[in-house]
C-alpha cells in the first residue's frame, strides 16, 4: 500500500487508498456528473479549454517548477523536504524531477524552455479573452449541487 504520493493532486480514500493525479479524477467521476448541466456547445468548449490546459499550459508549470534548477531547488524540493524522512526527502523529488524532464522530453524533440513559455502565455491569454469579464466559462454562477461529495463524506441537506 502507498503511504505517499509524489504526484498532485493526491487524495486518501477512508480505507488508505491512495490516488494520485488522473485516479482522482476518474474517483470523483464515479459519484457525480460535474458535465451533466453542460450543452453539447459547452462540452465541446470544455474540452478544448481542458486541452489548452494539459497540453500548453501544464508543459510550462512543470518544466518552471522541475526543471529549472533555482525553481527546484527554492521551492519544489523545499516543499518536499519537510514532507519526507531522510533519505526520501532527497531521493523522491530527485526522481520526479527525472520523470518530468523525460515526460517532457518525449513530448518535443528539442525541449525549449522559451517555446514551452510563449505557448503557454498565449493558452492563457485565448483562455483569459473567452472568460472576459465572467467568473466562470458557464454560466453566470457556480452551482453547488454539481459538487462531488469526496469519497467517505456525505453532502449535509
């Protein structure tokens, strides 16, 4: 059973599961529809607003906190040393760091820390103009009901 996780988002299930990134996702999905009010328009917004995030803007936060030495070593590895026993605290960010580099790697032949930031800037701004002066993409406010109930918890009525 996994006592840690090195991956964000994490969540610990009431039996000690844990999940890690896209497992908390696919946890959350099975007990609510977060898509359900959307339109076929909205849903198919959803999902290029989702791909401008995974694939332009997330390149560009892992690359500025894992790969960039004075960012890794002030605030990735710092975030991790309290959080571990040694000899972990060193091994465990180390090896992330080492994983992200090859993720990144194998998403362009020549990784360009500039190109990764110019495209995750003009996501931002595609995704910034679309928003406009509205809280939210849909819909005039956020609706409650649409909340997952994290797993071992009940919603209050």
């Amino acid at each position: 059973m996994t006592r840690f996780s090195e991956d964000l988002p994490f969540l610990r299930l009431p039996d000690d599961t844990l999940l890690a990134g896209d497992e908390v996702f696919a946890e959350v999905r099975k007990t609510s529809d977060l898509n359900k009010a959307l339109t076929q328009v909205q849903l198919a917004d959803h999902e290029a607003y989702l791909a401008l995030v995974l694939h332009k803007i997330r390149p560009a936060v892992l690359y500025s906190l894992w790969c960039e030495s004075e960012n890794y070593e002030k605030v990735t590895r710092a975030i991790y040393n309290p959080k571990l026993p040694f000899p972990l605290s060193y091994v465990v960010p180390l090896q992330k760091r080492w994983r992200v580099s090859e993720q990144l790697s194998s998403l362009r032949t020549l990784l360009d820390h500039e190109e990764l930031f110019d495209e995750a800037a003009q996501a931002l701004a595609s995704l910034s103009e679309k928003l406009a002066d509205k809280l939210f993409f849909f819909g005039e406010e956020y609706d409650m009901s649409l909340s997952p109930t994290p797993p071992g918890l009940r919603k209050l009525s």
